[in-house]
C-alpha cells in the first residue's frame, strides 16, 4: 500500500489553488507510472510548470519513491535550479538539467516525464531505434525524435543540445538512457510517455523471436497512419479533447489504485 505523508515536512501554506492542481496531477501522474511499474526507485523524474510569470516548476523530492509522492511533498524550483519555498528534500541534479532544458525552451511543455524503463532503455540502444512494427510505433514514429548518450545528465551545456534534438516534437528517445514525453495538459504527456512506453515493450517482445522473423509495416500503411494521426489530433471547438478523455480515465485509476496522492 502506498505511503502518505501527512507530517509537517509537507504544507498547503501559501499555494494558490491553480498551482494545487497542478500538483494534484502531477501527483497522480507519479502514482500511475509506479502502477505501471515505470519507476526507477528514487531515480527519474515528472515535471510540471507552475502557472503564473515565475517559471517555476514542480518535481519529485529525492528520496521519495513514486508511490509516496503527494501534492504537498513535490519540490518547486526555478529555473536555476533554486528550491522555492521550504522542503527537507532536494532534488536530483540531472532531473533539473533535464526539466529545465525544456522547460525553459518550449512554451507547450506543462508536464515532462523521462523514465528508465527496461524495455525504454532497450529500445533506445537499438541501433535502428523504434521500429514500424506495430500501429502504436507507427502513429509515434513520424514525430519521434532521438538525443544521443553524453553521459549522466549532470552538465549543463547539454540543455541546449536536448533542445535542439528535440525540435518541436513532444516523445523522444535519450539514446542509452531512456524515454521521455511532454504536452502542454497531464493527459498529452500522458498520452505520449504511455504510447512510447507501449511501443517499447512491443518492439522488445516481437524482436525477442528474431529480427528476420519480424514484419515491418508496408510503407504504404505506414503513411496512411501518419495521414490519420494527423487528422486525429485536430481540436474541435467546445468538446473535450482525446487527452482530456485519456486523463479523466487515469485520474479514476489513480483514485482507485493509488488514493491518497492529493494530500
């Protein structure tokens, strides 16, 4: 059973109710990946940008594994790294290298999740990266994008090379070191790490028989997807989105499986 943490460590002082929505997503999203067994221990991290002109953001505390996060107990920084407000924990370095990269460089990136995931960090070593095996890697790879391994994430002048492997796509494999997704609502980065993290695993499974014994999606399917993920993606005017749908249905997950992660 998950642990909350309901001691004085962790406070509502002083948050407005805007930012402690935030939090409750972000909480919720660090809840449903340890269900999904996305986590790495006390390792990886989730993000989100706190509304408001500061550019601050909200990350895990390090030393809390993913199945204890709560709203109350993630860490607001800025982007130089700096704890706003007071916390026992700090934060993983390489998480703020990371996070900070693009949040500082995307105005679409509200939520960003990278994780280390077995089948993630396989795929991301493959030479030929995600392959066209399977609807979901095919719907991905059109607006995949790929950052090579520069060691631990503890430099700073990498950010601007992130940045600029990253372009202006939303999923993208770190080569050698794992997955990673951002979208401007929790339920598109949501949607993005999930899809990525599914796609992995597939791949992983099908290679398992042999790579000649894999099908590679004809090309003319392969651009028949893209067509349609293209459309697919299109907003409608006064209805909720796929991702507003996609998040409602992982906040009642959470609820059920993992309540407690909004104190």
């Amino acid at each position: 059973m998950a642990t909350i943490l309901k001691d004085d460590r962790f406070s509502r002082t002083g948050i407005s109710e805007a930012e402690w929505k935030v939090r409750v997503d972000l909480a919720a999203f660090y809840r449903l990946s340890a269900l999904y067994g996305w986590d790495d221990f006390i390792y990886t991290h989730i993000s989100a940008r706190v509304p408001g002109p500061d550019h601050h953001f909200l990350i895990n505390p390090f030393g809390l594994m993913f199945d204890e996060i709560t709203a109350s107990s993630l860490v607001k920084v800025d982007l130089d790294g700096n704890v706003v407000g007071e916390s026992d924990y700090g934060i993983n370095y390489a998480g703020y290298v990371i996070h900070s990269a693009i949040h500082g460089a995307r105005y679409d990136a509200h939520y960003i999740a990278h994780f280390h995931s077995a089948d993630g960090m396989a795929v991301s070593a493959h030479a030929e990266g995600l392959l066209p095996l399977n609807q979901r890697a095919l719907a991905l790879i059109p607006r995949l994008s790929y950052h090579d391994y520069e060691g631990v994430a503890l430099n700073l002048d990498e950010r601007e090379r992130l940045v600029a492997d990253l372009g202006d796509t939303k999923v993208m494999l770190l080569r050698n070191h794992g997955t990673l997704a951002l979208g401007a609502s929790p339920g598109e980065a949501w949607s993005g790490i999930y899809q990525l993290e599914s796609a992995c695993t597939a791949q992983v499974r099908s290679l398992s028989v042999g790579r000649d014994n894999v099908l590679i999606a004809p090309e003319e399917a392969q651009a028949e997807v893209k067509r349609q993920m293209a459309r697919e993606r299109q907003p409608v005017e006064g209805r909720r989105t796929h991702y507003d749908l996609v998040w409602e249905a992982a906040l009642r997950k959470a609820s059920r499986q993992a309540a407690g992660y909004d104190a």
